[in-house]
C-alpha cells in the first residue's frame, strides 16, 4: 500500500500512481459514503498488487546486481512508511487524549501498541469485523492492511534471496506461495469472515499477484502487441467498476471475490504505460498526483472519519464527512511535503532510520502506558464522564453497600442499601431504577434511607411476563430469572416490615411498546403491561405499602454523546455544544406528542389505582414555559447512555422527590 517507485527514473509509470489514486479514492469514499460506492472496499486489495509489483522488481532488480543487501532494503521500508505513520499516531494519540472515555482510550492504547509493531491485523481479528458498526469506532482500523504488508516483506526479501542462491525460478516460487494462501483463504471465507479479512496467510496470494506479474515480465511472457494491451486494460478497468458496483459489506470477503480487484489490477498494470485505460484516464494528471500523495491520505482519511464518528456518536452529516475527506487531503499534501520527503530522501540514510525507529518505539512504549494505566482516568475528559463503575457510584453515595439479601436474589440482580440505618423505603424496577438510586441514597435524610432491588431489562410485573422487547439489546424477551427474581423481590419486600414506601422506576417502552403473557411462550394479552404493573401495586396496596410510580424521564434526543465532549479545551467545547444543541434538545410540545399513548397509560394507572402517587419527571427535566427539554442543563449532562438519567439529572429529580415525599 506505500511502495512507489521513484519518479525520477525512466522506468518510472505515471500510470500506476494513477492506479493507487482509483484505489485509495475508492476506499476513502467507501469509508464516507458506503452507500455511494459499496464496493469502494476493494481498493485495499488494488493495493496488494501494486505493492508486491513494485517491491519485488526493487528486490530483483537488486539481485540481479549482486547487490541484494537485506539491511539496505529494510532502511528504505523504514523511512519510506514511519514518517507518515508517525505522525498520524501522534495525531491519534493527542485526539485520543482529549475525546475518548478511560475504556476507550485503554482499548485505544492497545492497538496503539499492536499498530506501532504491525501486528494490529491480529488485535483486530479478535474484537470485530471490519464492516461491524463498531468498527467505526477504532481511529486505527485501517493500519490493519499496512500490517499485513510489513509481515509479507519481513518474509519475502529472503524467500528471493534464497532461491536465486539455489536457482530456483523467482516465479516458481511466487506461484508455489499463490496456491496455498489463496486456498486457505476460499476454505474460511464463509465459516469465519473476520479471521479471512484479517489474517495474512489469507492475504499473502494478493500481494504475490503483483510479484508474479513482475516475474512473467521479466522473463519476456507480457511481449503482446498495443491492440491486445488495450483490451487487457479495459477488461482491467470494467473488473473495477463491476467490484465497485456489486460488492458490499454483506458478502464473504476475500475469499473468490477478491479475485476481481487482483486480477483487475494485474491486468491494468500489465497493459503498460500506453494501453487505452492507462494512457487516458490512469495518467491524468490530477489522478497522478492523488497517487503520489495516497499513502498519507489513506493515514489520514479515517482518523477523521472515526473520531468524528465517537464525538458525534452517530455518522457525521454528509457536508461534514465531505470536509474531513477534503481536510484529509491538505494533510496529506503537507505530511508528504513537510515531513515523508524530507525524511525519506537525502543524506544521512541510516542516521533517519535510527531516529525513526526509536519514535516507533516511543509509540509503542506510550500505547502500552495507555494500556496498563487504564486508558488515564485522571484526565478532564474522564473525571467530567459518567460514572460507570462500582468505585465512581460509591463516590457519588460512599454509604451504599451491597445487600445481605443478593445471595437470595441472585447475584446477578442489583441489590444495594444504606449501611447507615435500615432503610424505609425500596427502589425497584430496572435500569432507569438503578440510574436514579445513587441520587436517591446521597440525598436521604437519617431517618429515611434507601435500597434499589432491581435487575437490568427486567420490566417489574406481577403475573406477567414479557415476551417481545422492542428495543432490548440483549434478550428478545424477559429471560426465565427475571420472573423469578419479581417474585423474591416481592416476597422479600411483603415480608419486611421496616419498608413502607415503594418507588417503581421502569423504562417508558416497557409500558408502550413491548408485550406480555402470563407465561412465555404463550401468546400476548392485550394491555399485559398494565395489567402486570396493576398486579404488583395491588399487592403492594393490599400489603399497607405506599406506592409511587416514577414517570420515566423524557427521551427522544437524536444523539447518545451529546454531552460527551468536556475536552477541557474551552473553545472546543464551546463549539461543541453549540454543534449538538439541535441533537440534545426537543420541545416539551413534541415530547408529549409521541408519549401520549405511555401518558395515557400511567393515568389509567393512577385511575385504577386512587392511592398512589404519581411523580412527573418532566417538569423537572424540562423547561415546560420555554417549550424545551434538553439533555444539556448548565453545561451539564442531564442524561448518561441512551434514554438513562446522569448523575445531575438524578440529583434533580432526587432532590425534588425526596422533598415531595417528606415520608
């Protein structure tokens, strides 16, 4: 993907930049607009071929002389690819800094490190896919491919040299190494994709097409006449534009249909410098310098592309993605300018490949800190995050504990309490019950403390069960222990004399949008969800219990980050909020449009129900004269992950609750 031969030779072809240019504007377009040019993907493997062309005449070329020294060649690699990379790590590094969250930036760390030894194709091979939506989220997915370069000419150079010393034809031996890669690749295509995608023995027969054309070349096989170089350019050129225009994210690759972009860039390089496609459309000058620059602008395209991607938390709007490709560009022309040149050309070869190495170094060394200082938790970005671990709640209320009770419950359910005074009053419900209790215990007075029983994605019901989840990530329904633990929780609840207040706090769709039976497995009841919520406020009534239902928090925002930004850079800040205030923020108006059916719901609750007690969230939340409810308040983020209450939102609606309470 970065070899070029230098342009200052009579052997050097305008065309094969050209090439690299269809190739990387392939992929950076892929990357901005899957949509636009599914296929675009396919320019990683263009690549592939041009590389193992050019660096295999550098080889031969070499051996031929009797002057192959493996020092010289590694020297040339070095400062041919760590300026570039270098610099786009640091860049990495310095965003990572301000943006990503501890557990991001430690994962981050991690590749970082892998990255810096080329080895990231294998730390990649074991998370996700490369077309996974969260793939989007890795600023140093794309070094996968450079990886498994260096790991081909860390074998390569030898393969040759050894059997020119034995006077085993070069092609022979390129062929031999075809076979088996390629076979590998078919047999594992379908059965485990990522391992395909990312694993080098699966992608060494690419790069050796490239090789193999070089050989055949060289041994005067390519002696064709203009007319039928012509036609191989142009059956070069329609294999593109087919891979471009079928392919996509869904279909096994490599495997056979990688075969369309090798052989098309075999055939296109094989045509020669004067073939139709090549002469009229690959050296066009434009092209030719997008070529010369398409190492650093496929450095720089998809740092952009994903860091915009986890400060937005959804795809950038299409003018900013065009910005950034833009953007990427004028990085690049001044990377390849101001730093590749400088340090690639010129005097003092071996003293720049020391330095060079040891900045490679220094970016492995700080991944590894990253890494094992757990993504840096000490910076702004992370101490003005959400909690999201037991350590940063106990800060928040340092008197909860865990409960006695949560062996009886199961320990996977939430079980916390006052390890002060025995608590009067239980929290119960599921996510958002949890969201809300570390507010709750921090602001109860003595006298008046609190315990959550609760369990994530379990809807708090009697005698019913929910069978379809709209929006569960996990569980298309409730699993078997969620009845269970319903039935401990009420148990444990009847039965403990010293609890008289019960606060249910549940998901809106729990009551609007999923189903319920009595039992799973058979078929919905119609209003299950009110009718397992009226079971378990009965219950609890009958029992001398005083219910409160919490009315879930207002949702609707377009994004789940939009407070997410706390850099500590003030401008930047400042332009971030100002950028996500449209995401972060609905009118009360259509807040209660789209929750009307839900609001119906919690009055006929409360109708069926005269003794209990009600609290509406909104008021709180929202600025009801104003029209708004916003997930920024001072700066502030309201809300933490989805539709779940942050620990300022909390200590709003704690507060005010407590106050109403006054049990």
């Amino acid at each position: 993907m970065v070899s070029r031969a230098g342009n200052c030779n009579k052997n050097y072809r305008a065309d094969i930049d050209g090439l690299r240019a269809v190739s990387v504007l392939s992929v950076i377009i892929f990357h901005a607009f899957p949509n636009l040019l599914p296929g675009g993907f396919i320019g990683v493997d263009i690549f592939f071929v041009i590389s193992g062309y050019l660096i295999t005449k550098i080889i031969i070329n070499n051996i031929e002389k009797d002057n192959i020294k493996i020092f010289d060649f590694y020297r040339h690699r070095v400062r041919r690819i760590f300026p570039a990379l270098i610099t786009i790590l640091l860049f990495c590094i310095f965003s990572g800094y301000f943006i990503l969250m501890p557990s991001e930036f430690g994962h981050f760390g991690k590749n970082l490190f892998y990255s810096s030894v080329f080895l990231i194709n294998f730390s990649l091979w074991n998370e996700v896919g490369y077309f996974d939506t969260a793939s989007d989220y890795k600023p140093l997915l794309h070094l996968w491919s450079l990886s498994i370069e260096e790991q081909f000419y860390l074998i390569w150079p030898f393969l040759l040299f050894i059997s020119n010393k034995i006077k085993l034809p070069t092609i022979f031996v390129s062929i031999i190494c075809i076979i088996p890669s390629f076979i590998f690749s078919l047999l594992i295509s379908y059965y485990n994709p990522v391992a395909d995608f990312f694993s080098p023995l699966t992608r060494f027969w690419e790069i050796l097409f490239g090789a193999t054309l070089l050989c055949l070349e060289r041994n005067g096989y390519m002696r064709i006449s203009s007319t039928t170089r012509s036609c191989i350019s142009i059956a070069g050129g329609a294999l593109i534009l087919i891979a471009l225009a079928t392919f996509n994210n869904t279909s096994p690759y490599p495997g056979w249909r990688a075969m369309l972009p090798v052989l098309a860039g075999t055939l296109l390089i094989a045509s020669g410098s004067n073939a139709c496609i090549n002469r009229w459309v690959l050296s066009f000058r434009p092209l030719v310098l997008i070529g010369v620059i398409s190492y650093p602008l496929y450095l720089w395209h998809w740092p952009l592309l994903s860091y915009a991607r986890i400060l937005l938390d959804e795809p950038p709007p299409a003018a900013i993605r065009t910005g950034l490709l833009l953007a990427s560009i004028v990085l690049a022309v001044v990377t390849y300018l101001l730093i590749e040149k400088p340090l690639r050309f010129g005097r003092h070869a071996t003293g720049k490949m020391i330095g060079l190495c040891i900045g490679m170094a220094i970016m492995g060394i700080a991944g590894r800190y990253i890494q094992h200082h757990n993504g840096l938790p000490t910076r702004y970005v992370a101490t003005h995050a959400l909690p999201t671990d037991w350590d940063a709640l106990l800060r928040i209320a340092p008197s909860v504990e865990k409960c006695t009770q949560s062996a009886d419950i199961g320990a996977e359910n939430w079980c916390y309490t006052d390890k002060r005074e025995i608590p009067h009053a239980v929290l119960i419900g599921d996510s958002h019950a949890d969201a809300l209790y570390w507010s709750l215990a921090n602001h109860s007075r003595p006298g008046d403390r609190w315990m959550l029983m609760g369990r994530p994605a379990c809807a708090p019901m009697l005698g019913m069960e929910r069978i379809t989840a709209i929006n569960a990530l996990q569980n298309k329904s409730d699993p078997p222990k969620c009845a269970q633990f319903n039935q401990a929780r009420l148990r444990y609840i009847l039965q403990t004399e010293s609890i008289h207040l019960v606060l249910i706090a549940t998901a809106q769709r729990v009551l609007e949008l999923d189903s319920y039976a009595p039992h799973a497995g058979e078929a919905a009841v119609a209003n299950g969800a009110f009718i397992g919520l009226s079971n378990l406020i009965t219950r609890l009534e009958e029992a001398g219990k005083t219910v409160v239902f919490l009315e879930d928090n207002p949702d609707g925002f377009r994004s789940n980050k939009c407070a997410l930004l706390h850099s500590g850079i003030k401008w930047l800040d400042h332009i971030g909020e100002n950028t996500i205030r449209e995401r972060c923020e609905i009118s009360y108006s259509d807040y209660l449009k789209k929750s009307s059916n839900y609001h119906h719901i919690v009055a006929e609750l409360q109708a069926a129900h005269p003794k209990l007690i009600v609290y509406h969230t909104a008021p709180i939340l929202c600025d009801i004269p104003a029209n708004k409810c916003e997930r920024l308040r001072n700066s502030e983020l309201l809300y933490s992950h989805s539709d779940h209450l942050s620990t300022t939102g909390a200590d709003y609606i704690a507060a005010d609750l407590i106050k109403l309470l006054n049990y």
